[in-house]
C-alpha cells in the first residue's frame, strides 16, 4: 500500500483522557475480579454478582438477575432495571454507558456494544457511544446491539440479529439488518 493510502495509523491512537472512567488499576482490579470470581461463580450465585457490580459502580436494581459467565467492561458505566435478566455468556462491552430498562431479559451470548472508532479519521479515534435499552425488552440469543442504539419499550429482538439502528417500542423485530416486522402482541393472564 502507497503513503497516499494511509486509511488508519495506529501508531497515532490515543485513548482520549478519562475514557475508561476510572484508573487504569481500577479498571484492572475489576478485570481480576471478574475473572476470578464474577464470571465463574456457580448459577445460584445471583447475590454476589449483583453485589460485585454495585461495589464497582453499576447501578443494579432489586431482583435483577445476572447469570454465569457475564463479562462486563467498566460496570460503573452500566445501569439494570429491576427484576431484568442477563444470560449466560452476556457481553456488556461498557465502554459508552449501557442502560437497561426494568422487566428485561437480554438472553444468552448476547453482545452489546457501546463504543466504535471513527474510520474516517486516520488516527482510529474511539467514541463511546451510549446504548439504552428499555423495559420489557427481549434481546434474544446471540443477538449484537451496537453503539448508539436505542431499542424501545416492549420491543423483541429476534436471536442472531444485528441492531445497528434503534428500534421502535412495542415492535417484533429481526434479521440482520435489525428491522420491525410486526407489533407485539400481548395476551392477559388470567
């Protein structure tokens, strides 16, 4: 490749002051945790990952339930509504704030992403990019929801999608492209 084609050097990168919101052996400290105690810790363990979490900043509502094997970035920039879920395997890459709304499953091997780089710029800046999910969503198996995406109130995210624009609330939707095929329909308990 010529000099006049340098699309990204990243010799010129810089992780931009205060990024990770925390020192750099804050950050590792809670890597270790996590590692070490967080991720393998049995199912019914949902109490100490809870309290995990909250010790290092996430702010986790009442009756959450967080599952084995959940890898999360900078838990101080995460925040779970009451009585969520996290699966299995859950990635919250938290590099940009990560919200969930209450009464909201995100199900196993799901990958929410809350950062990119700015391509255009040959330097490969990163930007922490939020991304809000609300109450009463599913995102379900496999799903990637990437930074900047706002999923609405009541949506589905069907497994194996790709969310890379938000979503609309009260919405089934999938593929990949993420898109909106039908209204959720709700039937009343009885």
């Amino acid at each position: 490749m010529t000099d006049k084609h340098q699309f990204q050097r990243l010799d010129l990168f810089r992780l931009p002051e205060g990024f990770r919101g925390r020192s750099a052996t804050y950050v590792q400290l809670w890597w270790i945790v996590q590692a070490l105690i967080v991720k393998p810790s049995p199912q019914i363990f949902y109490s100490l990952r809870r309290f995990m979490l909250r010790a290092f900043g996430a702010k986790i509502g009442a009756g959450v339930r967080i599952r084995p094997g959940v890898e999360v970035t900078y838990p101080w920039k995460v925040s779970i509504g009451d009585n969520s879920w996290l699966g299995d395997d859950v990635t919250l890459y938290s590099l940009g704030p990560i919200s969930i709304g209450a009464n909201s499953v995100v199900s196993q091997n799901v990958y929410i992403c809350a950062a990119d780089h700015d391509y255009s710029d040959a330097a490969f800046p990163i930007r922490a990019r939020a991304v809000t999910i609300g109450d009463q969503v599913w995102i379900a198996s496999d799903a990637w929801v990437g930074p900047g995406v706002t999923v609405g109130d009541g949506t589905v995210v069907g497994a194996r999608s790709t969310v890379v624009a938000d979503l609309p609330p009260g919405m089934i939707c999938v593929g990949s492209p993420c898109r909106s095929i039908k209204p959720r329909q709700m039937t009343v308990p009885r």
